[in-house]
C-alpha cells in the first residue's frame, strides 16, 4: 500500500486517481471466483448473439485479425484494491462493432466465459471509447489466471465487469444480471460513486 503522506505533484496526482475507499497495488492480483478455464487457442471461440441481425463466430485468428490498440487505464477491484497505470493491447470495442449488425432493440449486453462467469452492461457502458478486448498486458501475453488468451476491460466500472475468458456477448432488449451482479454487487458498478454493493 502506498501512503499520501508528503505533497508531491506525483503523489497529489496517485491521490485524485484513486476513488475512495480503494488502496494502491501494483502486484496486479489475481481474483477469480472458481477455477481458472485451461484454453487453447485452436479450439477457441467467440459467439455474438442475441439481438443481432446475424449471429458471429470468431475463432481465434479471425479475431486476432482485426486492427490492434494499445489503451492505458486503471483497474479497480470491489474488494478495495487498485492498480494505475496498467497498459492494454487488443482490438478495441468501437472496432468490434463495426463487424457486429446489431438490431434497433439492442440496448444491454451480458457478457459470457469460459466457466460459465457472466457480467452485465449496457450497451452504452460496452461500447465505450476506452474498452476493450485485451490479449496483452504490461507489454506481456496475459497469463491464465489474468484471462489467456482474451479478457473484456472496462475502466470505468469496478473490475468484476472486466470478464476474463471471454467467449460470449450477447445483445439484449432488457438488461439481465450477471453473476456478481445477481449476488449483491451493484449493477452500475462505478468506482467514483462507490457503487459497490445493492
Ligand atoms: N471469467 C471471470 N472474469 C472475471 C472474474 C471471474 O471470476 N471470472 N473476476 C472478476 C473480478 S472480481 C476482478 S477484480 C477481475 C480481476 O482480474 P485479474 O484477476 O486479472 O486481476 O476479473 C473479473 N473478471
Ligand atoms: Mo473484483
């Protein structure tokens, strides 16, 4: 845990971007409810469903193909910890969309994983300008237990909604819960408001 103690910019600068109620970490923790799914990357999947004019299904090179970003964002866990300054390389969700034709009633997503882990959003918090779907972070393939060989993150919501092993968006009319959400996290989840639990 770093401390505030002391006024330098830098330190005034950690201060203001750590919400409240949330200590500093820069170990990058691991926290998954059940066990870690074992992919391999010829087998993978991603299906697009739901509201949809048509259902996808990327498998891993196809996915891989679409154009790369690289994206700088925080990370805050419900369970108090955060981590700045965390770089992210994937395909961004904007970039995405253009490959999805999503029909007029689409306004929520739940997202799904190996594991069977859901998390829900609306379309709005999805296709945001800082989401995305990472493969690489800090420079470095993510491991398994980070969500090899692709995560959903999403900056602006407490971490639980960054879905790791993901092989699954589903389009929806009216919002469904996902798993925390079903078990007592709050369902908009902002970090600045503390929105963390019902
Ligand atoms: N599939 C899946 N995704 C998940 C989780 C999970 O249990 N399963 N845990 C969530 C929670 S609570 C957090 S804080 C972040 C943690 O990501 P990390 O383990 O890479 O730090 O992943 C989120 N995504
Ligand atoms: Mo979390």
């Amino acid at each position: 845990m770093l401390d505030f103690f002391g006024k330098s910019p830098e330190k005034e600068d950690l201060k203001s971007r750590t919400p409240a109620g949330q200590y500093l970490t820069t170990k990058f923790p691991v926290l998954t409810y059940g066990p870690t799914p074992r992919i391999d990357t010829e087998n993978w999947q991603l299906r697009v469903f739901g509201e949809v004019k048509e259902e996808v299904k990327f498998n891993y090179q196809e996915f891989m193909s679409l154009p790369q970003v690289k994206f700088e964002s925080d990370f805050h866990c419900v369970t108090t910890w955060s981590q700045l300054d965390n770089t992210w390389e994937g395909i961004s969700t904007k970039e995405f969309m253009k490959k999805v034709k999503l029909k007029p009633e689409a306004k929520f997503v739940l997202l799904h994983c190996y594991g069977g882990y859901t998390t829900n959003l609306t379309l709005e918090a999805f296709d945001d300008e800082d989401t995305l779907f990472a493969h690489t972070h800090d420079g470095e393939p993510l491991s398994a237990e980070h969500g090899w060989p692709l995560r959903f993150v999403i900056p602006k919501k407490y971490a639980w909604k960054s879905a790791k092993w993901i092989n699954g968006i589903e389009f929806l009319t009216e919002d469904k819960l996902g798993f925390w959400e079903r078990n007592g996290y709050n369902n908009n989840a902002d970090p600045w408001k503390e929105e963390r639990f019902w």
